[in-house]
C-alpha cells in the first residue's frame, strides 16, 4: 500500500504538516496521535513496513518501551 502523507492525515485528522513534522522530528506527537497512527498500521497488519512514521512516534513518545512491555506482559 503506498500512502501519501496527506492520506495518513486524514486518517488520523491532522494535517500533512504534522506527518512532516513528525517525519522529520520537529515534532513530538501527542500520545493520542501517536496511538491513532499506531492503530491504524497495527490494524492493517502494515506495522513491519511502515517506516520512518513508526519508527519517529516510538521513539518520540517512548512507546516503543511500553509496547515492549505490554508485549512481555508487565504492563
């Protein structure tokens, strides 16, 4: 599936300028936004191909540890 950046936007209800933002790390996206693009990746079974979106909400909001967590069981 190849999404523009516009199309991951309305998705989510932000605009392009944010993905951008978030792309680049300008931006720290909200947990709420950065749960919302989780899901929708998770929920299309893309999470392994999504790249640098993914990767920028993980790291930026400290998800990546917690999903880790939930993965082990501890949270």
């Amino acid at each position: 599936m190849k999404w523009t950046q516009e199309d991951l936007a309305k998705r989510v209800g932000v605009t392009r300028q944010t993905i951008t933002a978030i792309e680049s790390g300008k931006m720290i996206p909200s947990k709420t936004l950065a749960l919302a693009i989780l899901g929708i990746f998770t929920s299309l079974a893309l999470l392994p191909t999504v790249g640098v979106v993914v990767k920028a909400v993980l790291d930026s909001t400290k998800l990546n540890d917690l999903w880790k967590k939930v993965i082990k069981g501890e949270e």
